[in-house]
C-alpha cells in the first residue's frame, strides 16, 4: 500500500509556484501552505513565501519546489491536490482536498 503524500501540485500549479518563487529573492526556502478560522464554513487555506523552517513542519519537496506544511494544518490537508486554475479574467490556486465535507457558495472556505 502507497503513503498518500500530504500535498500533491499539479503540472500548473508547479509552473506557477515556480514563476512566483523566481521573482523573490533568493532566500526564500519555498511556499509555506496553513490554514486559518475564517469564512462562513469554518476553514481557509493560507499561502505565503517563507525564509525559514519550523522544527514541526511537513516539507513536501517537488520538482525543485519546497512547500512547508503548518503542523495545525496536517490533518486538514493531507491528500490534497493544488492546482492552478485560469478562467477568463480569473486566475488563482485550487485545492482539491479529499477531507472537505462541504464548501461555502463563494468558494473561500471549507469543513472538514
């Protein structure tokens, strides 16, 4: 039986990532990926660059890209696949998260 990684990213979400982790200097270790209490479901995904590495993270490392996991968020996310969606004028990152439950009408937030 296969491990299920905590994170997967998709062909597009790995290109964009890497588009947006070249324009930042060189310190950056990679994207950390957390979630917060907000929205009217309950859950909301973070992202955001990261200098450093916390003792507790999960580090998923592909194609040269490093996302660090919040320890809070493990269990919420793990299995997850990242995308990169654009449609039209749109454009953002999607999570396609097998321990979601539901999700509110707009989109921004989740429960497990």
């Amino acid at each position: 039986m296969s491990e299920i990684q905590i994170m997967t990213l998709t062909e597009g979400a790995k290109d964009r990532v890497r588009s947006l982790l070249s324009k930042n200097d060189d310190n950056v270790l990679g994207l950390r990926i957390g979630i917060t209490n907000t929205g009217c479901n309950g859950l909301s995904y973070t992202m955001d660059f990261t200098k450093d590495k916390r003792a507790d993270d999960a580090i998923v490392e592909t194609d040269e890209i490093t996302l660090l996991i919040d320890s809070d968020a493990i269990e919420f996310v793990n299995g997850t696949e990242m995308d990169w969606l654009e449609e039209g004028l749109q454009s953002r990152f999607t999570f396609e998260n097998p321990n979601e439950k539901g999700r509110c009408g707009c989109g921004s937030s989740f429960h497990v």
